[in-house]
C-alpha cells in the first residue's frame, strides 16, 4: 500500500517557453532573457526547497503551465510529481490544485511560485508548523499579494469558492482581500515575513541581490573541482569558465602527461595544476590531496557543470543522511540513441543510487578521507567509490544536469561503446580483477597502452 503523504508542497510555474513567460520583463531582457530567467528561478527555488526533510511524508508537486509533463520532466527531474495547471484565473487554478492536494489525502497542503528569490525551505518548514495550530499561513509580498499560501484539510472545505474569489489578482489589495475573506470564514491564521517578488522591470536587482547574498551564503565551505585531464586542449578551457567566477571554488587540473596544450591553458585560466600520470584514480586522490575546501567535486574534463552548481552541491550535501551526489547526465548530442542512454543512466542514477564519474561526484573532503578516497584501480574506480558510499548514506542524483560530450560513444560506435561498458560492468561482478577488465576495455574498442 502507497504511503499517504501528510503534508504536500506545490510549486507554480510556467514552462520557459521563449514569449510567453515573465511578459513584464520582456521589454528590459527581450524574449529570449525573459524565459531564461523564468528558467533559473524556477530551478533556484527547487535547489532551495530541495532541503526540505521529505523523511515524514512530504511530497513536492510541480504545478506546471505551458509545455508538457515530458518536457516538464526533461527540465526539472523525475523525482517531483507533474500536474498540469487548469484554465480559468489564478484563483481557480490554486482552488484546484488545493482541492486535488486534499483529495489525495493531504492533512496540510502549501502552495508557493518561483518569483521570489528569498524564500527557503526553513520559510516553508515554517509554514507547514504553523498549520499545525492554525487553518491557514500566508507569505505577503513587499506589492501587496501573496507569495505563499497554506491550508489545513479541515479548514478547506470552508474556503471553496470564497477564498479564491472575488479577487482581481495582480493588484495591491490581493492580501487585504484574501485576509478579509479569511475573518468572515472564520479562520485562524498567521502570517510569515514579508518578502520582496520579481515581476517588473525594476524588480530585476531583487534577483541579482539574491544571487550574490546566496554565493556568499552558501558557499563559505567552498568546493574543490578536482579535473583529472591528458590532452585535452579542446575541452579544458570551456569546462574551467564553466565553474565561474566568485562562488568561493578553486579548480584543480591534474594533468596525467599530455602532450597538447592542456597544462598551459589551465594555468591561463587560473586553475592550480598538478603533474601526474594515469590511471584517473591516481590522478583524482592526488587532486583530493591539494584541496583547500570542505567539498570536493570530480569532474570529467569534457563536462560542463549547471550554472550554480555551488549551490545545489551543498543543498544536497545538507540534506540528512545525504553521503554524496552527482547531477543528472545530460549528452550533448541530438541523436535518439543517446538520448536512450541518457534516460537509462538517469534512471539507474536515481533508482539505484549509482550514478557514475561523468555525472560529477561530489561529496565532503572528510567523508572522502573516510572512505579511503578513490582506490588505485586502472577503471571503474567511481563505481566501486559509490558502492562503498551508498553503505554510509543516500547517494542522491540532482535534478540539474551536467553537459558531457558525446566522444566517446561516438569515436566506437554508440551500440559498441553502450555494449563494451555494460560487458565491463558484468565482468566486475562476475568477479574479474580490475587488471583483467581493463585489458577487456582495451582490447574491445582498440585502445593500446593505459586506459583513461
């Protein structure tokens, strides 16, 4: 029998569908800026619930307009439940959302937007205490609406068709409104602080002063990205910008003996390089050994990280029980056979707790150190990290996607190289020695000497 939640969040927003999001905004950002900055706030305001206890049966919904729930999902992640938002004005579709919640057998339900920037999971934790004494919470913003708003299930039935009516919403008055409506209903309720939304051209510094208070926040344990790389001119400059500027994170290059100009770009860019050889194992404990900060990150020189990444790391790593993370795999590439790929590694990622080294490992320096670090194996050393992992904790696999290249399954052949790595894959729990695998590695897509 399914566990029936008790409390539920649900989150609005629109699909970034470029024209037809944060309209207000256009004339400052244009079209295309507009939707993108609906993008990062909608996945600003998951990283920051995303430290939510979901322990006692809280469950995130994502309450969507515009697009469809694949793209939905292909955006957000597979771990929120999808529901599309009905027609009608923002009142009716929050009574719906409210009436389905309860339906489903909700005892406290919150429904919450993504405009604005300095909500977190400790505002919601809040609210959801408050209900635990009083029928409704609501956040008023700084321009006269709401920008949360939580009910109990036995208050609820009371509020239909008054709570969400007779409101013109968008105006000054929609708290006052809503706070009247409450008194003739009868309720108790309380209200949390007032916060500031981005809805208007000369609301943009809200979000601009968020991001930069929320590097500075949440990054004073800092983060190592450690990048084990041989002869990776090509990549290696676009995977350092890529970490940006300010978030309190140095890169770490260990070059394994290239020949191209993969060490002097890196120390163009600032990244601290240290010399060494193959295998990655190797390569990857001796960049854990020259890390500064609290958190080490591993990453595959041709990947690209999501934009704070900072961020959502330490929002995992935060999280109770939590032993490490990893994103979700995202290749650059169209082709429908690698878009398969993509979405089975993400299911075993987050099925099985196992994503694997081009998904950007990450986890605290002293539970590296406890863990003996990587071990000195000529491949496969992620695997056998995280198998060792998930016995200390939950492994989680971030809804944010890193962006890899598509090299390696197309230099072999994609069914070749996909067959090739479930083979090794085998082969390891059959019980061959690591040796044995990788001469099997070599061997099958051609490769002589040592393997990378």
């Amino acid at each position: 029998m399914p566990l029936i939640s008790k409390k539920r969040l649900i989150i609005f927003t629109r699909y970034p569908e470029t024209g037809t999001t944060k309209t207000r905004l256009i004339p400052l950002l244009g079209a295309e800026g507009a939707a993108n900055l609906q993008r990062k706030m909608t996945e600003h305001t998951l990283s920051q619930m995303m430290g939510l206890p979901v322990s006692n049966g809280l469950t995130i919904e994502i309450r969507y307009d515009g697009g469809n729930e694949h793209l939905m999902r292909r955006w957000l992640g597979s771990e929120f439940e999808y529901a599309a938002q009905d027609d009608g004005d923002l009142g009716c579709r929050m009574q719906r959302a409210f009436e389905d919640a309860f339906k489903s057998k909700a005892s406290a339900v919150v429904i919450i937007g993504t405009d604005i920037p300095d909500l977190t999971a400790v505002d919601v934790t809040s609210a959801f205490a408050v209900l635990k004494q009083k029928k409704m919470v609501l956040g008023p913003a700084k321009d006269g609406g709401y920008y949360l708003i939580g009910l109990q299930k036995n208050a609820y039935s009371l509020a239909v068709g008054d709570l969400f009516t007779g409101i013109t919403w968008g105006e000054h008055d929609v708290l006052k409104k809503t706070l009247n409506i409450s008194s003739h209903l009868g309720f108790n309720y309380s209200l949390l602080k007032e916060m500031d939304d981005v809805d208007r051209p000369e609301d943009i510094f809200i979000w601009e002063r968020s991001q930069i208070l929320g590097h500075r926040d949440v990054t004073s344990s800092g983060i190592s990205v450690i990048i084990p790389a041989l002869n990776e001119a090509h990549n290696i400059a676009g995977t350092i910008t890529n970490t940006g500027h300010g978030n309190n994170a140095e890169v770490i290059v260990v070059d394994g003996g290239s020949i191209d100009n993969t060490v002097f770009i890196a120390k163009t860019l600032g990244a601290k390089v240290i010399n060494s050889f193959p295998p990655r194992s190797r390569q990857m404990n001796q960049g854990a050994e020259a890390a500064s900060k609290d958190i080490l990150l591993f990453l595959h020189a041709d990947t690209l990280l999501p934009e704070n990444f900072n961020r959502h790391v330490l929002g995992a790593l935060t999280r109770p029980g939590v032993a490490a993370g990893a994103f979700e795999l995202r290749i650059d590439s169209p082709v429908p056979s690698l878009k398969l790929i993509e979405r089975v590694a993400n299911w075993r990622s987050r099925a099985l707790n196992m994503p694997y080294g081009d998904q950007a490992i990450f986890m605290f320096s002293n539970v590296f150190r406890q863990m003996g670090g990587f071990r000195n194996l000529p491949i496969m050393e992620d695997f056998e990290l995280i198998r060792r992992l998930r016995k200390k904790g939950d492994v989680v696999t971030l809804h944010q996607p890193v962006i890899t290249s598509p090299r390696r399954w197309l230099n072999h052949g994609i069914l070749k190289t996909t067959f090739i790595n479930q083979l090794i894959v085998l082969s390891y729990f059959l019980g061959l020695s690591p040796d044995t695998i990788s001469r099997l590695y070599r061997r099958g897509k051609g490769i002589s000497g040592k393997v990378r």
